[in-house]
C-alpha cells in the first residue's frame, strides 16, 4: 500500500500536465469562521434572552395578580374599618346615653 502511495505521489509530480489540472481548494476565511461563530452565539444569546424576557414576563404577571389581592385585601380591611369605627361611635353614644340616664336616676332616687 504505501509503494502504491509514493508511486502516485511521484507520477504526480513528475507529470507537468496533472500539475496545471489541479484545483486548489480554499480553505474558508478564519473571519468567516469567527464571523458564523459570533453569529451563531449571538443566536444562541437571543434565544436565551428570549426566554429571560418570557418568564420575567410571567413573574410581572403573578406580581400584578399578587398585588391586585393585596389591594382588595386593603380595601376589604378599610371597609371593615370604617364599619368597626361606626359600630364603636354608636356605642359610645349609647354608653353615654346609659350614663345620662343612670346620673337621672341617681339624683331620683
């Protein structure tokens, strides 16, 4: 097998004719390579923020709904309050009515 080889190898080189019908293959550009490369990374990087975006989408959506609660929750305990508040001023009306009359009854008796 390598007779074969270094008899081809020198027919090749001792024939003028194969030397001229010989194609040189280029080698791609090391700039291209490192061109399609960065692109192919910066690809992968949008993808990956695409993603990021995504889910912090997702994570504002939940905070809206969170906060929408809480903001129902802070009504309701206003609404609450406001009914505590007339609940304790109309017994301490009463209170004061009570005392009024037991003072009345007090000076009666």
């Amino acid at each position: 097998m390598r007779d074969d080889t270094a008899s081809q190898i020198q027919t090749a080189e001792a024939s003028p004719a194969a030397a001229q019908d010989a194609q040189i293959v280029a080698f791609p550009d090391a700039g291209e390579r490192r061109l399609r490369l960065a692109l192919r990374r910066l690809e992968q990087a949008l993808e990956e923020q695409r993603v990021a975006v995504a889910d912090f989408r997702a994570q504002i959506a939940g905070l809206n709904t969170a906060m929408t609660g809480l903001g129902e929750s802070a009504q309701m305990l206003k609404t609450n309050l406001d009914a505590a508040a007339q609940d304790t001023a109309r017994a301490q009306a009463e209170a004061l009515r009570l005392q009024a009359t037991a003072e009345a009854m007090a000076r009666l008796a």
